[in-house]
C-alpha cells in the first residue's frame, strides 16, 4: 500500500501499526513509537496528540520509507508479533507462500488474510490485485462483497432485541410478521399445515423449512422463482410477503436447509425494533464496534477501494463478474438483505469476530449479553435434525448455534478443522473461523465465484500449526 509522510488524526490520540515496530509507547501528552533498530529499539517519532503530523523528534526524521502498513484511529486492535502470542511467525510465512501461489496460479485475483489471538491481530497480509484490467494491487482496507457473512451481523442484530425483552426465541415468527402466520408445507397429496409454525429460533439455526429455491421441491422452488421473491428492487416487507406464498419444504424444526431465513429475521428486526434494518446495524452494532466501511452500498468516496468481482473455473481462468465502478452496490438499494448484502474489511469484521470471542463486548463497549453469545457458538441443532448438509453433501461434525456453524466432533469433513471452531462464509470464497480452545481468529478474504473452499482449506492447517 502507499506510504505516505504524514498521518491524519481523529481524537487526542492515534494509534499506528507497523509491520517492524514491536510496540507502542503511550505518554501522558504524546505517543512515542518504538522501531527496532541496529542497536535493539530506536525511538523514531513523538506524536503531537493535539496535531494532525507526525513530527520528528530525537533527531530522527520519520520518511515514508518507515511506514509499512495501515494507519488507523484510536481503539484498533492491537498489534503483536507472533512469538508474543504463541505463534510462530516462520510458520505463518508459509500462508503468504500459499496465496501468492493462488494469485500466481490464478486460482483467485488477490486477497488477504487476517489472524488474531488473545484479541492481538498477529498477522494481516495483501497478496495480488484488486483488479486484474487495472492491475491496482490489493491493499489491506479493501472493501469486499462479503455475502452470506451478513448473516452473523443479522444473527446478532435481532438476538440484541431478545437481550432487551423485544423479541423471544420461541415466538412464531407470526407474532412480528402476521403474512407468515399460514404457511403451509409442500405434501405429496397438496399443501399440509405444519405442526407448529416457524419461530424466530428457526430464522437463526435454518431449520425454518425455506429455501433459497433451489431445494429440489418443485413446488418450492417454482412458486419461489416465479415470485421473485429477493427482488432487490422490492423491500423487506414485501419479500415476506410474496415469501409467504411459498411452500415450506419440510415441518419447521425438523430438518435444516440454508435459506432466505436470515432475510426474514432482518424483517423481524425491522418490525421488532421499529427502524430500517440499515439503521438498526448502523446505531446498535457498526458504530458501536467501530465498523466504519461495513454497510450495503458503497459511497462514492471509498469507490477506489472496492475490490472487483471474479468467475473461476477452477482452472486458472478468471473473468471479470461486476468491477468496482459499474458495482450495484454503488446505488442505494430498497431491500436491505440481512442474509447476504454487505460490504465489510478485514479490519471492521475481525472486531466484530473480536467482540464475539469476547462474549459480545469489545473495547468496554457491551452489544450482546455473554450468555446470549454462548448460544451463538455452540451447537443449538436437536439431535433429530442432525449436522447441516447441502444437498448430498453431509458435513458430518458440524451443528449449527445462533448465525454461525460450529464443530462438535471430527470428521472427514474439513479434517484440519477444531473442535469448538465456529465461523462460516461468503458466496465469493470470503471465509472465517473462529477456534475458542486457541483463542483464535481468522478471517480470509477475496471475491471469487463460485463459492469454493480453496483458500480456507489451504491454509488453515498451515495456522494452526503456526500455534505453539
């Protein structure tokens, strides 16, 4: 990324992150960086708290030669080195080994991947472009489609209303959204009427009985198409509307399908709450955690920073899906999709990750109650529903708590995985996990499509290794 000579400030005080600088000096009235230099740690610069420059001191000049990576404002994560959090940063050199060679092998056109432990961010790299016809390398504030990792922020949005007493678990979806009290499950003789209605648990764990029209019920998924029903032209209210029309394909809380569910807990969100789901996010969950680029459009003036959108085929092909300038997301849209319609970074989704870990707290500032955060990362799915499953494809080990997919036991599937390792992913091969018994987070980003679990699995192993 660029380097510049200078660091723009917000507040008394600011906090930088340099690659090579072991760590931070805080005085009464200034800021004092620490540079390891020939003789063990050289002081560079004072930070001025009531200026907007660095200003040299001690006789050393600070050149952007310096500067090695991002600026940010006071309250970011802090930095470490690896060995100072049980890591082993020799080992985690062989992660960046591995991107480059996905980006030279053009498996994918770049991306990044994020690493904290005991809530210390350890590692954060850039590899490759952020656009190929433009060839703008990839920079660590990139913004990225992160699609169905929307889903835990929607997760954690309406479980704040069951903190304060606005919502329950247990209440039928019905009692929030009236258009959804009659739904009918698709039989083999016609419609049949479910032994209970859907609940705003269901929403949460999937196990609602929607699809995303592609469940392999023709009656589903027909009604579905033809209703358009994630029309982004339309808002919440009448997707729910239109949603209720639709088939269930199986008795809610009996089975799990991934689905339009978390969509419809956005529109619980909304009636629940009283504001648009965008707003909600904003004032209860982004600006309280300091999410400053996570939203579902992107402004004109963070353009430059959007990452371009790619099809692979798997073979070394990449096509270009939708560039920076010419993005949908760069227009306001009417349906605020809570199941797959944000933007985010790097930075901004590891301090939601940070303060999930942290049993929904993070720099003294509580959005979630502990207890309530338990339920998000363990396993909540009935043993009669079993592990989650797409299609043919049973992930065998892996439950499903409140917005977030969670390891019970080993298995074939991900065998590099943990038990009690709990995260999920994006539709453009966007992915995190997080593992509770390594007090461990990572978060890998890029914008490929098809899905593809490419990235996570090459370099997860390689992570946990780097352990100590």
């Amino acid at each position: 990324m660029t380097n510049p000579q200078y660091i723009e400030v917000t507040g008394r005080a600011a906090r930088v992150g340099l690659e090579s600088c072991e760590r931070l000096l805080f005085a009464r009235d200034s800021i004092l960086y620490a540079f390891p230099g020939d003789n063990g740690r050289s002081l560079i610069s004072l930070l001025d708290p009531e200026s907007t420059m660095l200003t040299p001191r001690l006789g050393l000049l600070l050149t952007s030669a310096c500067l090695t990576c991002c600026f940010a404002a006071a309250g970011e994560l802090p930095v470490a080195k690896p060995a100072a959090e049980g890591m082993s940063a020799e080992k985690l050199a062989k992660v960046d080994v591995v991107m480059d060679g996905l980006v030279k092998d053009k498996k994918l056109a770049g991306g990044i991947v994020m690493i904290a432990r005991h809530g210390n961010v350890v590692h954060w790299k850039s590899h490759g472009l952020m656009d190929i016809d433009s060839q703008k390398p990839m920079r660590d504030d990139a913004i990225f489609r992160i699609y169905s990792m929307s889903k835990a922020i929607t997760t954690a949005a309406a479980l704040i209303l069951c903190d304060e007493g606005k919502l329950r678990l247990d209440d039928p979806v019905s009692r929030h959204l009236p258009e959804m009290k009659n739904c009918t499950v698709h039989g083999k003789d016609g419609p049949v009427t479910p032994g209970r209605e859907m609940t705003v648990r269901d929403l949460m764990l999937h196990t609602a009985g929607l699809t995303y029209g592609s469940s392999g019920v023709d009656a589903s998924d027909s009604k579905y198409r033809e209703l358009n029903v994630m029309d982004f032209n339309s808002n919440l209210a009448q997707m729910t509307e239109k949603l209720s029309k639709v088939p269930l394909v199986f008795a809610p809380g009996t089975d799990w399908m991934y689905s339009v569910a978390t969509d419809v807990l956005g529109r619980v969100v909304e009636v629940a709450s009283g504001q648009p789901l965008d707003e909600f996010f904003q004032t209860r969950i982004f600006k309280p955690l300091d999410m400053k680029d996570t939203g579902f459009f992107i402004p004109a003036n963070n353009v430059e920073r959007f990452a371009a959108n790619y099809n692979s085929d798997g073979k070394g092909n990449l096509t270009l899906k939708e560039s920076a300038a010419k993005s949908e997301y760069l227009q306001r849209r009417k349906l605020f999709s809570g199941g797959g319609g944000l933007v985010s970074t790097a930075r901004d989704y590891m301090r939601f990750l940070v303060a999930i870990s942290r049993g929904g707290e993070l720099d003294g500032v509580r959005i979630l109650k502990a207890e309530t955060v338990q339920l998000m990362t363990s396993n909540q799915l009935p043993e009669s529903v079993g592990w989650i499953k797409f299609g043919p494809q049973v992930r065998e080990g892996v439950g499903f708590g409140l917005g977030f997919s969670v390891r019970t036991k080993m298995s074939d599937w991900d065998p590099q995985g943990r038990v009690g390792e709990y995260g999920w992913g994006g539709a453009a091969s966007t992915h995190y996990w997080t593992s509770p018994k390594d007090d461990l987070i990572v978060i890998t980003l890029e914008q490929t499509m098809p899905y593809s679990f490419l990235t996570e699995f090459a370099v997860k192993g390689l992570i946990y290794d780097a352990v100590n």
